[in-house]
C-alpha cells in the first residue's frame, strides 16, 4: 500500500512556493542569485545567462534542503525518544496544524507568524557559493511565512521510523519546492506574465492551504492520516523506488 507522506511533502513544497509571501519575490531571489536584473533577464533572448542561473539556481536549492533536511531529521530523532508519548504528541501537533491552518484561512491570526524575517541581500549572491548563502537564508528567513505548511511536514517527519525517513520526507519537501523555482529561473519572463495573472489568486490558495491544512491536522490528531494511503495505491512503485534513492 501506498504511503501519502512523501505524496504530501512535494505538495506542501510546492504550495509553499504559491504561498503570498514567497512568490511575489522569487524574480527578486533569482535576479539575486544571477547578478543579473530583472529587464536583463527578461531581454536575454539568446539565452547567455542561463548556464550560469541553472547552476547558480541549484546552488541555491541545495542551500534551502539543507535546512530542511536537518530540520527533518532533528524532528525525527525527537519523535523516536519521545515515541512512548505519541498519541498525546500527535493531538497535541494536529492542534497546533489545525491552528496554523486556521490562521492561513484567515479566522484566527497569529502575529508572530506575520512577523518580517526576510532577507534582502545577502553578501557574495552573484557567485555559486553566495547563491547557497542566499538559499541557506531563505529556509531561516522564511520560516515564519511557510511555518504553518512546514509545520505539518515535520509533525509527519516526527512520526517516521528512522531518521532516514525522515530525510527523505523533508528532501521531497525541498523537492516540490525546487521543481517551480528551477522552472521560473529558467524562464523568468513567462513566470511574471503567470504571476501576473496568478496573483489575484493568491488568498484562494492561501485559504485553500488552510482547509487542507485543517484536515490534515484533524488526521494526524485522531491518528487516522493512513486513510489517505487507500487512495494512492498507483503511486505505490514510483513513492518506493523514490524513496530508496534517498535511504
């Protein structure tokens, strides 16, 4: 049978790269991490730059992993020494996600998580090695945007066997989160024109992030999240060869 988790983990990456805090300023991030500004980009027709954006892009993205993955493995760790607590841990976090998703519906506010901890340059952002310092940034800095998705990712991480698994669930996190921003880096132009029509969207993903966050805290507190795993039996073989990749 199928597992969900990793299946929840690329979509909570990739809605958080959707989320209104983050992509209005991912051209910001990739004019950045290239050195490069926005009407450049947009006028390189020839396509000069983008040997350096993909590499440059990728440095990046293996500087936000990083602290996800390690964050996925300290979760884990902790959820394995405190495993003779768990159904109390598991209503005590589908509590905390269920309010998480209420604030992203917008019915209850959490100031702290309004809070501005954005970084808005970072030093060396032009060369391969500051593209990571950027990356290594974001996941610090954006934590409060994106703590309420990525909350829920490291209540499932929490709750794995091994620390392996936990790897490989925040690697898939960090995976849904890379496959938009690689797209955009590579095609900056098209993703303003997107953006352009996509923004006024922005508070329907937001609130939508918040139902699906509430239910899925609702699962997680009444230990019931394998009953999505009935429903994904397809993506059995293509979740497991995925995830010996990783472990």
């Amino acid at each position: 049978m199928a597992d969900a988790t990793p299946i929840a983990a690329f979509v909570a990456g990739t809605v958080s790269f959707l989320s209104p805090c983050v992509l209005p300023l991912v051209p910001g991030y990739v004019s950045l991490i290239s050195g490069a500004t926005i009407d450049e980009l947009q006028q390189d027709k020839e396509r000069k730059l983008l040997a350096g954006i993909m590499v440059k892009s990728m440095s990046f993205i293996v500087g936000f992993s990083v602290v996800f993955i390690s964050l996925g493995a300290a979760a884990t760790k902790i959820g394995q020494l405190t495993k003779g607590y768990r159904g109390i841990l598991s209503i005590v976090a589908g509590a905390v996600i269920i309010l998480f998703g209420l604030h992203l519906t917008g019915l209850l506010q959490i100031k702290a998580l309004y809070a501005d901890k954005r970084i808005h340059s970072a030093a060396g952002g032009k060369s391969i090695a500051g593209a990571f310092v950027v990356g290594f940034a974001f996941a610090f800095g954006w934590t409060p945007c994106i703590g309420p998705i990525l909350s829920a990712i490291l209540a499932l991480a929490a709750a794995q066997g091994t620390v392996s698994r936990g790897v490989f669930l925040l690697s898939i996190y960090s995976l849904g989160l890379a496959v938009p921003f690689m797209i955009t880096s590579l095609g900056i132009e098209r993703f303003l024109a997107f953006y352009t029509r996509f923004r006024v969207h922005l508070h329907k993903v937001e609130v939508a992030s918040g139902v699906l966050l509430i239910a899925l805290g609702l699962l997680i507190g009444f230990d019931k999240f394998t009953i999505l795993n009935g429903y994904l039996g397809f993506l059995n073989d293509f979740v497991i060869k995925l995830e010996r990749l990783f472990t």
